[in-house]
C-alpha cells in the first residue's frame, strides 16, 4: 500500500496577462511506502482537481480534473493546474487521487464476511486550505478522506514533515478498518474476544491507544461507539497534531457525523515513565496498539506500560497491529510472554497492490492477562 504525500505544499500563482482569467496551483508530490523507504514502483495515472470550500457530497459538476502520469523510477512528480476563480468558493483545496471523481478512498464494510478487510491501493491526499492571497503560508499537513461506511467518513490529518511518528502508517488503517468490520456485524471466529467487547449490547467502552500518531484508530471507534469513552496517548510531539484531529473531528458537521460526540481527549503517555495520574485511575475495557513495535530498542518499554495497564485493568482486551518489517521484532512476542500477557488470537490483513517488496500483510493479535483467560 502506498500514500501520495506532498514534498512541496501547493501554492498559487496569479494570472500575469490582463485576459488571462486562470489561476494556477502548483504542487510537487511523491507516492511511497507508510515509513517512506520505497516508491511506488509501476505506472499510473494520478488525478488533481481543485475543490472549493462549498463541495456537494457527490462533488461538482464543473470539476475540472487532469491526469499526471508516475511512471516506474519516479520519486517526485510535479503538478500544475489551473482553474478558473469564477467557479471556485474560496478557500480552495488541491485533491490529488487515483480514482477520478471521488471525494473519499473507499475502504467499504464487505457484505459478505470472507471478503475481508478492503484497502485503497494508494492513498490520496488533500490540501490545507488556500486562500486567494500571495505568499501565503500554508499549513505542513495533508488531508485523508476514508469511508468507513456508507454513513460514517473519516477524515484524518498526518505531518509533511519527516517525522515518521507524523505519518499515517498501513496498521493503523488496517486495525482501524478492521475494527470497523467488526462492529458492523462481521466477526471474526479468530479474534473472539475484540469482536465480544465490540458488539457487546451495551457501547459504553472505555478505551485507550498508546502510540496513536495521528490519532486514526482511536477517531474512527469514534464515530462507530459515540457512547464510548476515548483516551488517545502518545509523546509531547505528536500532541498538536492528536488534539488537531480530535477538534477536527468534534467540530466537524456533515451528513456522515453523527449527533453523539464520544468523550474523546489525549494525555502525553512516555513508555519509559509511570503512567500518569489520568491514564493511572481509570480502568480500560479495550486498549489499542497500531505499529509501534517497528523500534525494537523501545518494545521493553511498551511491554512494560501494558503490563502496568492490565494489572490496573486485568479484564481488558489488547489488540495490537503490526507490519512485521525484520525479524528483531520478533522480541515484541517474547516480552509478552514474560509478562503473562498471552496471545489468544491472530488474523492476518493482507495489503493491496501489485507489487509486492515483502510486507504485504498486516498481523493483527488479540492479548489478554493470563488469568483473566483461565476466568472466561
């Protein structure tokens, strides 16, 4: 799976002959892999369009899109497009996808159970926000669009810059999505006790997420368990970006968001210190862990935080994503073990794409103490 990104943010140039009505957006952006290490290897066509504040759920008709060809070898592709002011509602947005007339990356709710977790092959990406002023400064965020449903969109923003914390990461989307699947009455004999707590007749869970990043995971339980209680960590860095999602998310009014707002929040949780007094006195029915296993210098110290968890929270479930990229993560699973936190289910997410460089599946694993499964 890959993600458009843009290397330089778009900006706008004016038109310089009195006649000239267009105006140009110009952007350079490349296609990779979530950490960055790998382009997009084959041929295909990407497609931009200018969006204006005021877009219609099925998107204008007077959208005007141009195709840019990636060819294999590229690592940057640059993008010019103009448009006329006349049909634009500023503030305008750059949209740049593989899949022509779409405002979101479709990752539907399967109707049949065996079909699994569905994928974009590659991510598109939107713009910040510009306006009809010169040298203006624009946000280092991009925009992503998903349809968890055909009533629930999500819209997640990740860093430009390099910081791969910053960054949407293929197990966050896939647990997100799966959990997704879950919920939407699709379960999964081999993650029984995640698809009990989720579909469970009473939604008022309690839910943490270390590592959240940008936040992916924890905002789309809550859109799917408004009633839940939502708690996302990570370190000081990733705050302002969490606390930019979370607002984005409360205050965001379309036909795809529900009336109930969730209690969401975050908290700085750093694996090496005690847990703080906020994340300390509550108890967790489910806890969420999304590719922080990548690092396998800080995995004592994750392990050691969920171990102080379920002694807080001994009946809690623990899902945990990863994308297995080398074998010393493999260490993750021994210090589990250690910690009689014991693995009681697997299912692998197969990624999308024709190319395959390796890691082409998402493992996502089902943890409980060891007592509390003796107790079930």
């Amino acid at each position: 799976m890959y993600y458009i990104r843009f290397l330089k943010q778009p900006t706008l140039s004016a038109p310089t002959k009195p006649n000239n009505q267009y105006t140009q957006v110009k952007a350079l952006i490349t296609i990779t892999s979530d950490l960055g290490d790998t382009f997009y290897p084959g041929d295909v066509t990407v497609w931009a369009t200018v969006r204006g504040s005021s877009i219609p759920r099925r998107g204008c008709k007077h959208e005007q899109w141009i195709p840019i060809n990636w060819r294999a070898g590229y690592r940057s592709l640059p993008i010019q497009h103009s448009f006329l002011e006349s049909r634009i509602v500023w503030p305008i947005r750059l949209q740049v996808t593989t899949q022509r007339r779409t405002l979101t990356d479709g990752v539907k709710i399967p109707g049949v159970e065996d079909q699994g977790v569905q994928l974009p092959d590659i991510v598109s990406a939107w713009s910040m926000p510009l306006e009809a002023a010169p040298d203006q400064e624009v946000q280092r965020m991009v925009e992503r669009r998903f349809s968890l449903s055909s009533s629930h969109e999500l819209r997640i923003y990740e860093e430009t810059v390099l910081s791969l914390a910053l960054h949407q990461r293929d197990a966050g989307l896939a647990l997100s999505i799966f959990l997704s699947q879950t919920i939407y009455s699709h379960p999964s004999s081999h993650l029984p006790h995640l698809h009990s707590v989720l579909t469970a007749p009473s939604t008022n869970l309690r839910i943490l997420e270390l590592g959240a990043g940008c936040g992916i995971v924890s905002l789309s339980l809550a859109h799917l368990l408004p009633s839940s209680s939502i708690l996302l960590t990570d370190t000081p860095e990733a705050q302002p970006l969490i606390t930019h999602n979370i607002n984005s998310f409360l205050t965001t009014t379309s036909p795809t968001t529900t009336t109930t707002k969730p209690a969401i929040s975050f908290e700085v949780l750093q694996w090496e210190d005690p847990l703080p007094q906020k994340v300390a006195e509550q108890l967790f029915d489910l806890i969420l862990v999304a590719d922080c296993t990548y690092n396998p210098s800080s995995v004592p110290s994750l392990v050691a935080t969920l171990a102080a968890l379920v002694q807080r929270s001994p009946n809690t479930i623990i899902a945990i994503a990863m994308k297995m990229r080398h074998e010393s993560e493999k260490i993750f699973f021994e210090l589990m073990a250690k910690a009689d936190l014991e693995e009681v289910g697997h299912v692998a997410v197969p990624l999308p794409g024709a190319f395959s460089d390796g890691e082409e599946k998402v493992d996502i694993y089902e943890y409980v103490a060891s007592e509390h499964k003796t107790r079930s």
